[in-house]
C-alpha cells in the first residue's frame, strides 16, 4: 500500500502543509492583513493545532482499544473543538484587539487538517477486528482467575 511508505506520508504531510498555508492565504486576503487579523490567525493556528494533536491522540488511542470506538472519539472531540472556539471566539469579541473571524477560520482550517489525517488513517488502518478474539481472551481471564483461587499446594496441577 502507498499510504503507508515513507515517501508517500511525506508526500501527504507536503500536501497537507501547502493546503493549510493556502487556506490562510485566503484568510488574510479575505479578511484584509491588518495586525487584528494577523494576530487572530496566529492565535488560531496555535490552539487549533494544540487541539489537532489532542484530537490525533484520542482516536489514536480509540483505535487501539478493544471496542475500536474511534467514531465516539471522533464525536468527542469535535464537540471539544466546537466549545474551545466558542469559547475564545466569544472572548476575542468581548476584547476586540483580535479579529475573531479570523481566529475561528484559521482554527477551522486545522480541523480540515485533522479530517484529511482521519479520512487516511481509517482508510489505510489495517483491520483490526478478530469475531474470536474477544471469547479467547475471556477464557484466559477466566482459566488465570480459577488458578488464582486454588490453594497453593494445588496450583500448577
């Protein structure tokens, strides 16, 4: 598969990279390139890439687990992403040294980001799903949790 060499995830990370500055170009040519504007893509940038690697670990960590939960996960952490830029978004309009408009399209921006890296991740994960796994695993809970309650002179026999 090309999605998971080493050229082709730098190939992806360039495109993502060349994307995103492309999508703040035209934040600043929307907006005007004033220090407000300048200032809310900055600031937006940071926390929406702060919030990006918070997101990536999460469903990272969510597709690692048993019940493969990533779509919760997913969920999650896009209702976290909505009430941070609500949040400073309210904050920047109550301040007004900081072009709000700004700061949520350039944050936005970086949840374009995320869904790209989803959208590959999902598409390139390998299938993790074993219908047997579960039931083995119980039983060897269970055989391991017998032995423990037999009394020491009986155990290993």
């Amino acid at each position: 598969m090309t999605g998971r060499s080493a050229a082709g995830r730098i190939a992806g990370a360039t495109a993502l990279a060349a994307c995103y500055a492309g999508l703040v170009a035209l934040i600043a040519a929307h907006r005007g390139l004033v220090p407000e504007v300048s200032l809310g893509i900055a600031i937006g940038t940071f926390v929406g890439l702060a919030s990006l690697v918070m997101e990536i670990a999460i469903v990272g960590r969510s597709m690692r687990l048993v019940e493969l939960n990533g779509m919760n996960a997913t969920l999650t952490t896009f209702g976290i992403r909505l009430g941070t830029v609500g949040a400073f978004g309210g904050w920047f309009i109550v301040l007004g040294a900081v072009d709000s408009e700004a700061f949520c399209l350039s944050y936005f921006s970086t949840f374009f980001l995320y869904m790209c890296w989803l959208t590959w991740r999902v598409y390139n994960e390998p299938v993790q799903y074993d219908a047997g796994k579960a039931a083995r695993n119980a039983a060897a809970r269970s055989a391991a949790a017998a032995e423990a309650k037999k009394p020491a002179a009986q155990q290993g026999s």
